[in-house]
C-alpha cells in the first residue's frame, strides 16, 4: 500500500511539475516574436525594441506628391523603446517642421490621423530589409497632397 502511494505521489508530481514549465508566449499581436515562446527563464516574451528597431534611424527618402517629388533624410526616432510607437521628422522635406506620431505592428508603421501645425497628416507604410515603403496624405486649407515614398536606411 504505502508503495502504491509513493507511486501515485511521484506520478502526481511529475504531472504537476511538467504542466507549471511551459515557457511564456508573446500575446502581443505587435511585436515580432507573437505566438513565440521564450528560450530562457530571464526573458521577455515579447521585446518592442526588437520590433521598432527596424523602424529607427535615418533614411534617405524619395517621395512623388501630387505637387512635387523630392529627395531628403527622414528620421525616426522613438522616445520609449517599451512601446510600439515612434516620431518621424521631416517628413515632406519641411526640416522638423512637423513631428509626427506613428504606431509599429511587425513590420507596419501606420500614421493615424492627426493635425501638426494646421496640417493634416496620415499615412502607412511597411519594412522590408533596410527599405520603407509606403504612402502618405496631408490636407491644408482645402489642399490635399498624396505621395508614395521609397526610404533606404543610412
């Protein structure tokens, strides 16, 4: 008897020990490592920073507006690397005239709108490689502008 209980004892534990060791998973739909599990005891399941990474720096950009095309250095910089959002200056060649907020999903960076200097700006884009794609619109007094862009990171 007192060895079918040692038995019973051990399978109990050993099912209960097993069960409570599954590594954390990213439930974050944002972040690159979603659905994911982590390798080590001491890690993040997910990590923005690894997600928005791709996003920060400088880019040599080329956008065709409606009303121009132009050739200049976009930056995009994130204040607080634990979020998924980030800051883009310069956008539409205005040398920082307007900063706008952006949103990072993977590899999409969506420009909701929003209103800078009497401007009204959106847009999105994706990543691949070191290369951002993507359109954006802005409307003042009545004018609105479309352009496409090709962003290469410096």
């Amino acid at each position: 008897m007192w060895s079918q209980n040692k038995a019973l004892f051990f399978i109990l534990f050993a099912i209960v020990f097993w069960s409570s060791c599954k590594p954390e998973k990213c439930n974050d739909e944002r972040d690159d490592r979603f659905g994911l599990a982590v390798e080590f005891a001491d890690e993040s399941p997910c990590n923005p920073e690894v997600t928005l990474y791709k996003f920060l720096g400088r880019f040599s950009m080329t956008d065709v507006c409606n009303f121009s095309t132009n050739e200049y250095e976009l930056i995009i910089e994130s204040p607080d690397l634990n979020n998924y959002s980030v800051e883009i200056r310069n956008i539409y060649n205005t040398t920082g005239q307007y900063i706008l907020s952006a949103t990072v999903s993977r590899n999409n960076l969506t420009i909701p709108e929003q209103t800078v200097n009497n401007v009204v700006f959106s847009g999105q884009a994706q990543v691949s490689g070191n290369v951002l794609t993507g359109t954006y619109q802005l409307s003042n007094m009545g004018s609105t502008d479309e352009c496409t862009f090709t962003a290469t990171k410096l």
